[in-house]
C-alpha cells in the first residue's frame, strides 16, 4: 500500500514544474468542450428561425457561431500544441532521471538485464508515458464534459428520443470493454515483442563483427526474422482486434443510432411531438454521445500503454543504486578530494555474484604496498577478475573488507575512488568521436597539451599522427577504424591522462600479436611506475617482471612471491607456466 502510495505521488510529481502550463492546458480543454456544446444549439436558434420565417437573427447567430469557432481554434491550438510540448519535456525530464539513475546501478543489474530491453524501457515506454500526461486530462476533460452536456440538452430538447438514444449506449458499452480486454492482452504482449526485438537487434549489430568472421549471417537473420515474425505476428492480431472493434463502433453503432433518430424523429415530427430543427440538433449531439463511448478502448489502452510505462520506469527506479553516493561519505565528509596513495589490503574477503551461488572468492587475506606491482595469475574461474572488480566496487564483498590507505573502501564516496583506481581492459571501449574525444576522456578538464603529452607516454602519437587527420580523426564506433594495439595504446594513454595511483590490467595484451604486444608492454610498464598495480594476464612475458606473482585458485591464494622464487619452488605457479608460455 506504501508502494502504491509513493508510485501515485511520482507519478504526479511529474507535473509540479509545469502546474501553470497544465491549469492552461486543461482550461482550453474546457473551453473546446464548452464551445463544442454551444454550436449545435446556435444551429438550432437559427434553424428554427428559418423555419419560423425570421430572418433578423441570422447575422447575429453567424456572427455569434464565428467567434465561437475562433475561440474554439485557438484553444485546441493551445492544447494541441502546448500540451504536446508539456507532455514533451515531460518525458525529457523522466528520460533525463532515469538515466541518471541507470548510471548509478550496480554491474549485477547489467548482468541480468538485456541493453535493448533497458533502450526499450528509456525510450518506448517513456513515449507511451508522456502521450498519457498530456492526453489523459484532456480526454477525461473534453469526452466526459461532451457527453454529460450532450445528455442534459437533448434530454431537456426530448426526453424520449434521448431515451432512444440512451438505449444504444449500454450495448456499445459492453461491446467497447469486451474488446478491450482482448486488445490489452494483444498490446501487452506486443510491447513484449517489441522488448524482444530491440534486443536481438542491439546483440546481432552490437557482435557483427563476430557474425561476419563466423561467416553466420544466415544465422543472425533467421534469429532476427524469427522475433521479428512474431513481433509482425503481434501486430497483426491488434490490427485485427482494432478493425472489428473501429468498425462496429464507427460505423455499425453510430450509423445504427442515426437511423434510430431520424425514424424515431421523422414519426414525432409527423405527429407535431417534435420539429425539424430539434432533429437536427439531436444529430448534431449524437456523435458527442457516442464518441466517449467509441473511444473507451482507446483511452483505457492509453492509460494502461502509460502506467504499464511508469511501472516499468519505477522498477529501475526503485532499483537500489550502488551505496557510496552522497553524504555519508569521506569526500563530503572532508569536503575536499582525500589524497590516495595506494596501500591496497583484502582482510578475510569473501565475494559471489548471487545469493544462493558458491562463492567466487572465499576467506581473501592480501597486502599490496603503494607503488608496488603484483599479477596474479591462475586457472580461469578462479576468481581473478572478481577480485580486482572489488577493488572499485564494480561488486560488493560479501564478507571481510577491501581497505584502500587504511580506509574501508564502503566509506568513500564512490566516484572519489574511481577516479583514483585506473583500469585497462582486454576489451577496450572506445567511444564513437575524435581521438582527441577519446583520451580526454580520462580527465575532461585536460588541454590539447596534456592529452598529447599522454599519448606519446602511452606510444601512441606516432600512430595518431598518421591517421588522416591527426588527433582529430574520427576513429567510429568503439574505435573500429583501428587496431587492436592502436585500442590499447589509447585505452592506455586515457588512463595516463587519467594519472591514478592504483592500475589494475585485466588481460590488457591477451589478445595482441606480439609486436603490438611490445609496444603496449613497454606503455604499461611505464604507466605501473610508483603506482599500486594489479597485472592479470595468462601470459608469461607480461607477469614474470612483476614484483610479486599471486597464484589464486579455488581454495584461495596458493603461492606468492617473485617469478625466481615460485620457479625455485617448483609448486602451483612452475606448473601454470607452461599455460602461461
């Protein structure tokens, strides 16, 4: 009840900034609806004038009718135009909050849930959102002012052809809410689809390029005509729905109650119980009898798109950020950035991914000095990558504690610790722009001389100053114009930007030739001077210079020392080195 209670006071909260532009909104929406009720009753004056034989009114009725119509167009102007535009920045602002949250999510929630769908949820939902905030008051305004004021006139016209009227409604009623219990199910099931779709589309483009080396294009087509199918599938059974649906209020309905009216009417009228200009007013109203009823479908469907929207937008939202944001923690404790200078310590940590899973790392113990260089080495799942993802809090530890110089890594605020933690990857991101763009990244404040400065640390400047134009060449998305050693070398020279005093690599040269492995080597390795460095790799070359090697397996660490001694030792670490070649 809480929940619900919380969800109802977001939802409006939405419209708080924009109050003024709502009361104007929702106050033209009264005056097309009050006008559209007053022009069917002027056609009436002058109609029964004319049949009366009066003609003195007829340039004042005219008269009158034109500027009803004119403030009738400038309302639904206003509410057209402006109330789109509230509905509008709406949704930007929705937009703009849910992805500020999504950046504060943990790694877990990325792991479980599909990029499309997330793009689905950020998009799609929000515009079906934003069409209710706008639509919604004014459907409910404009339709159910029309049909109580209809119903009141033309009952105070006749009371009997009103009735005759009134007996229709029920039935479309039924008739409405029967389809539109099989088209919720049909538009739900579609918004499904269209999740399914986004996402097989976001995985097939997003790994082209392994589609390609697979030579499995066939594949990839067959996958994505499959959901695609199904997502047409979906289509075409709403379509059916709505055809039946439109139809038989549109046409059967409307029409069938028009003919009610002029048979029923034409007999009064004979019977001098009604005249010509009461019938005509009584068509004119009709459509605003039968519109609210008509458009039941829709409205419920708008209003299920949209809080089926807002559900799934308080889903992230409720979704508990990582801890370590705001007050409560050491930098805004200081109010200053605190200097870190690297002392790494795992007291008695113990880490998994899920509840209910084994642990991936049981009962760790280690100390690694700032400034010092240790690789740890092992089988694969042992827990390598976990355990140096804990260093930034990628994850939380389920037990015991990461100390950064002497500080439990919980009481820092979390960016204030990123930005003193450099991490290079095997697989390198970049991000669609400049070369410029791309380094600068690692510290957005850094001038054209600094970022230069980085890439000729990280080898790099010879490279970009051969591309077409320089440092200002577009390297496209995720830097596909170049090489797996020119990604690196400026993954690299972003993190030297960047200037932290803890490094972590994770497989940083696993997939390099060697040469390119040479050049990227001799940039870490200056990169790692004076600075807490943590080295995975399954390489050789790239562990055997490190101050102290860690052999990590399933039971925890199992050796430690220099690459002379566990050789000597001829244990855990001598027998990986044949892996490791």
């Amino acid at each position: 009840m809480s929940q619900s209670r919380d969800r109802i006071g977001k939802f409006f909260s939405f419209y708080k900034p924009y109050t003024l532009l709502f009361v104007a909104d929702i106050i033209c929406a009264l005056g097309v609806s009050i006008v559209s009720l007053m022009l069917p009753l002027c056609v009436r004056y002058i109609t029964q004038d004319a049949l009366g034989g009066v003609t003195r009114d007829f340039s004042r009725g005219a008269l009158t009718m034109l500027v009803l119509i004119s403030v009738q167009t400038a309302c639904a102007l206003f509410y057209d135009y402006m109330g789109h535009k509230m509905g509008a920045r709406m949704e930007r602002d929705m937009r703009n909050e849910l992805f500020a949250h999504c950046q504060k999510l943990p790694f877990s929630f990325f792991d479980k849930n599909k990029t499309g769908a997330l793009m689905s949820r950020i998009t799609n939902d929000l515009l079906n959102l934003a069409e209710l905030y706008h639509h919604g008051p004014e459907d409910l305004m404009i339709y159910g002012l029309r049909f109580i004021g209809a119903m009141i006139i033309l009952m105070n016209i006749n009371l009997w052809l009103a009735l005759v009227v009134c007996a229709f409604l029920p039935v479309m009623a039924a008739y409405s809410l029967l389809f539109q219990g099989k088209m919720r199910a049909a538009y739900r099931n579609n918004r499904e689809r269209l999740a399914e779709l986004n996402a097989q589309l976001e995985d097939s483009i997003g790994g082209i390029r392994v589609v390609k080396s697979f030579a499995n294009e066939e594949q990839e087509w067959q996958k994505f005509a499959g959901v695609n199918e199904q997502f047409f599938q979906g289509r075409a059974f709403i379509y059916k729905r709505e055809a039946f649906y439109f139809t038989g209020m549109e046409y059967f309905f409307a029409q069938l109650i028009t003919v009610a009216v002029v048979a029923a009417g034409s007999l009064w009228i004979s019977g001098a119980s009604l005249n010509v200009a009461d019938l005509i007013t009584f068509l004119l109203y009709v459509g605003y009898l039968t519109a609210p009823i008509s458009r039941i479908a829709f409205v419920v469907q708008q209003y299920q798109d949209g809080f089926a929207g807002f559900n799934r937008f308080m889903e992230i939202m409720e979704t508990a950020p990582e801890t370590g944001y705001g007050a409560g923690c050491l930098t805004n404790m200081t109010h200053s950035e605190p200097v870190i200078q690297g002392h790494i310590e795992f007291v008695n940590v113990s880490f998994k991914y899920d509840e209910g899973r084994e642990n991936v790392l049981e009962h760790i113990s280690l100390d690694i000095k700032a400034g010092e260089s240790v690789a740890i080495v092992g089988h694969s799942g042992v827990g390598k990558t976990s355990l140096c993802a804990l260093i930034p809090r990628f994850y939380e530890v389920n037990a015991g504690a990461i100390l950064v110089d002497g500080v439990d890594i919980r009481g820092f605020d979390l960016q204030t610790l990123r930005r003193h933690i450099g991490v290079v990857q095997q697989d390198v991101y970049l991000f669609a722009g400049t070369v410029f763009d791309n380094i600068r990244y690692g510290n957005p404040a850094a001038d054209d001389a600094d970022v230069i400065t980085a890439a000729k640390k990280a080898n790099a400047h010879d490279f970009i100053m051969s591309l077409p134009n320089g440092y200002n060449s577009n390297i496209g998305q995720r830097g596909v114009k170049l090489s797996g050693g020119q990604r690196q070398r400026l993954s690299i020279a972003r993190v030297f930007l960047k200037n932290p005093p803890i490094l972590i690599f994770d497989e940083a040269t696993s997939a390099l030739d060697n040469e390119s492995e040479r050049i990227v080597h001799e940039a870490l390795t200056g990169l790692a001077k004076n600075r807490a460095t943590l080295i995975i790799a399954h390489r050789l070359s790239t562990v055997r210079n490190a101050g102290r090697i860690i052999v990590l397996t399933e039971q925890g660490i199992g050796e430690q020392g220099t690459h002379t001694e566990l050789m000597r030792r001829n244990g855990l670490y001598a027998r990986l080195t044949g892996d490791l070649g």
